[in-house]
C-alpha cells in the first residue's frame, strides 16, 4: 500500500473557487467576497491542503495589530469529514506555528471556536492553545451562537528579556 501525500499550496486565483466550496461544506457559517479577496493576497498565511492531489482542507489566517499586541488570526482551519484524523489538520497548525516562529514578532496566535465544537477545542489543546475568553453572540444565524477564544501565547507583552538567566537591572551612572 503506498502511503497518501498529503501537502500544502498557495490559494490562487485559478483554485479559490475550491476553497469557496470546501468553506461551505466544511464551517456553519459564510464568508463574504472581501475574505476572499483578502486571502489571495495573504501568501503563506492562506494555504489549501491536498491529499493525493485532491483538495481536502484550508487554512486563512490574518495579522491582527489590535490591542497593542502583533498576533496571528486563524480565520478558518478547516478539513472535510472523510479526510479528518489524517494528519491533514497538524500539518496546517504546523505551517502556521512554522510561520510565526520564522517572522519572530508575534506575541500570540488566536482563533474563534463554537463552544460546543469539543472536537476542535481538543485539537487546537494539543498544540498548546487555550481558552482564554467566550464571546456570547459571536455568530449570527447560527446555534449555540457563542464562541470561545482559544490563544497560544508566544512571548510576554511587555516582558523584561532574561540575559543568562537573569533579568538585567537598571543602571543608573553606568556602572553596576
């Protein structure tokens, strides 16, 4: 048996009409022209995920410079049912989480999870995310309309660099 290929490609505009279908199936709620339009220009921030060639899962993502901080949005993370526990859905978190790391100037990653959608709460967990806030009535036309925030922290705001370990102190004339 040979094993499946499973791989990521930019979204271009001879293939977002893929994505546009794969988010209807995949996510309860709509995206408009503008998302769209916004995630042909995201480069490596918007990614489709094949399996043996065949379109099965996205990611979009935005930077977000809100709240005096640089963050990463994961707008949709997404993957069709038959396709789910492949790997296909750690390997979009991986490309995000490489992304970040290679920029080195965000302070988080953040996304918005239904509450109920424990499956998604469970896998966003593995790699280090948490809930950190619940927006009531984040989404319209769709039922339970709340939705979590889950964050993975990826340095302080504001924090003091260590050097060797310990936190450096004021000087005051130049000398210690």
């Amino acid at each position: 048996m040979t094993r499946a290929k499973i791989e990521l490609g930019d979204v271009t505009p001879h293939n977002i009409k893929q994505l546009k279908k794969l988010n209807t199936v995949v996510f309860p709620v709509s995206y408009n022209d503008k998302f769209y339009k916004d995630v042909l220009e995201a480069g490596e921030l918007a990614k489709l995920a094949y399996y043996n060639d065949i379109v099965v899962g996205a990611v979009c993502c935005r930077i977000d410079t809100s709240e005096n901080s640089r963050r990463l949005y994961i707008m949709t993370l997404g993957c069709l049912y038959p396709y789910r526990r492949l790997g296909i859905g750690t390997l979009m978190v991986e490309h995000v989480l490489k992304y970040v790391e290679q920029d080195g100037n965000f302070d988080s990653i953040f996304l918005h999870v239904q509450v109920n959608n424990e499956g998604a709460i469970d896998f966003y967990k593995k790699f280090g995310f948490e809930i950190v806030e619940t927006k009531e009535h984040y989404y319209k036309r769709i039922e339970p309309a709340d939705a979590h925030v889950l964050q993975k922290t990826i340095r302080q705001p504001e924090a003091t660099p260590l050097v060797n370990g310990i936190v450096p102190h004021a000087k005051t004339n130049g000398h210690d």
